[in-house]
C-alpha cells in the first residue's frame, strides 16, 4: 500500500475512532470506493495502537483516579463512584463475547455496504432520538453496575459495521439519563479495554505467521491516528454541549444514503 495511503487510514481512523459514525465502517468502505487494496492487519493494529495512546494520554488524570478508585474498593469505606474501573470491566464483557462467537459471521457477511448504510442510517437517527429526549440529568459519578452492562450489551452491536462503537455506547448513556459529556467520557474511556482486546486478538493472529513490516510507514500510520485522535477527542467534548449529536447524526445519515445510490442494483 502506497505511503500516501496509509496516512489517509490513519488520519481517518484517529478521526472517527471516537466521533459517533464508525471507524470500521470508514475503514471498511475507503479502500472499496478509491480502489485502494486491503491494509492489511498489521497495519489494523498500528492504527489501534495509535487510538489507544491518544485516549489514554488525554484521560491519564481520569485513569490515574479511576485506579486509586479501584483500590479503595479491596476496603472498607468505598463510595459507587470508585467502582468504575470494574464497571468497565463488567461492560467489555459483552462485546468480548459477541466479538468471539460472531467475528466470523461478521467478516464474511455483514461487511457490505448496504449493511453499513443501514446501521449508518438507523443508529443515527437513534442517537439523535435519545439526544434529544433524553434527561441529561446523571453525571459519570452516579454510574451504576447496572448501567454499565446496559451500555456494555449495546456496545456488543457495535460489532456491525456502520453502527459506531462510540455512537451505540453514547447512545445507551444518553438514554438512561447521562448528561452528553457523562456519556461521552465514559464511552472515551471504555475504548482502553476494547481497543485493547482488538489489538491483541488481531497480534495473536499475526503471531501465527510471518509478515514483512515497513516499520517507517509502521509509525507513520501509528503516529497519525494518534495525533488525529487526539484532536478528534478534545474537539468532540469542547464542542459537545454546543452542537449536540444533530452534526454527526446528518452526517451519518447522508452518508448512508449515499452508499445505497451508488450500490444500488443496476
């Protein structure tokens, strides 16, 4: 894959990693429409590395009160709000699952573009329903064990392309009360386990079999989503209360609606 290319996945997998309008579904249809092959896994996992460093640096002071936190629960006296980390823990679990027993069927049947333009479609404008009807009443403190599997089991559709990790988890929080930036912090920070689970399946099955690395374009890919992820997460947050989901919910809609015009049957 040409250098030039590989910088585009990047920046494109940094952006819309943690927008609410689906990174796979970007990542699946970019190379189809512009006739770029495959990227290749190594590459997936770059990308994902990169993911993963930005929110991870952007919410070091949340993760260092979220251990501290989660310490304090081994004794007595612990508060609801210092069980956050096993919260996120409990809504992994789901996805995990979902991930393990239909990644397959995924792969083979739901990657068309019809698929991502529905789910496009539909959990757009779902989002954009519990944004607007939603309380906008809780805070990420007052998060219980059961919202988060609630959050957790919405999070496993996220498995279909087109539907938005952080969109279908923004969505669940909404819907049960959470203000946008509650709602929105702790999807940010349920991608750490979930991106870490992705790129470690994804090295586990490289480690099956050897691969020639260009580690030069290895790190430009990794460092581009990085940066990219970065700017995406403090933006989406400093700009939340202002514009809402309506920007991202029409984006996802139009798009939808342009993948089934140009793949409609002849």
């Amino acid at each position: 894959m040409e250098f030039l290319h590989l910088i585009i996945l990047g920046l494109i997998q940094g952006l819309t990693e943690f927008l609410p309008v689906s990174s796979s579904a970007h990542l699946i249809l970019l190379p189809a429409l512009a006739g770029w092959k495959d990227q290749g896994i190594v590459y997936d996992i770059a990308v994902h590395a990169g993911s993963l460093g930005a929110v991870v640096l952007y919410f070091r002071k949340d993760i260092q009160g979220i251990i501290k936190g989660w310490l304090a629960t081994f004794s007595a006296g612990s508060t609801e709000k210092d069980f956050l980390l096993w919260y996120l823990m409990l809504a992994t679990i789901p996805v995990g699952l979902a991930g393990l027993l239909l990644h397959d069927f995924v792969a083979t049947s739901l990657r068309s573009p019809q698929v991502i333009a529905t789910a496009s479609i539909v959990f757009g404008l779902v989002l954009w329903w519990a944004d607007k009807y939603g309380a906008h009443s809780r805070i990420q403190s007052g998060i219980s064990w059961r919202d988060a599997l609630i959050v957790g089991c919405a999070q496993a559709l996220a498995i279909i392309p087109g539907t938005s990790r952080s969109g279908i988890t923004i969505t669940a929080g909404l819907m049960l009360g959470l203000d946008r930036q509650s709602a929105s912090r702790f999807s940010f920070l349920l991608a750490i386990p979930v991106i870490i689970l992705a790129a470690g399946y994804e090295s586990y099955k490289l480690s099956s079999g050897q691969v020639d690395i260009d580690w030069i374009a290895l790190f430009t890919i990794m460092a581009v989503a990085f940066v990219s992820a970065l700017l995406a997460i403090h933006y989406f947050l400093k700009l939340l209360d202002r514009t809402g989901m309506l920007p991202y919910v029409i984006y996802r809609v139009l798009l939808g609606l342009f993948l089934f015009i140009i793949y409609a049957p002849n």
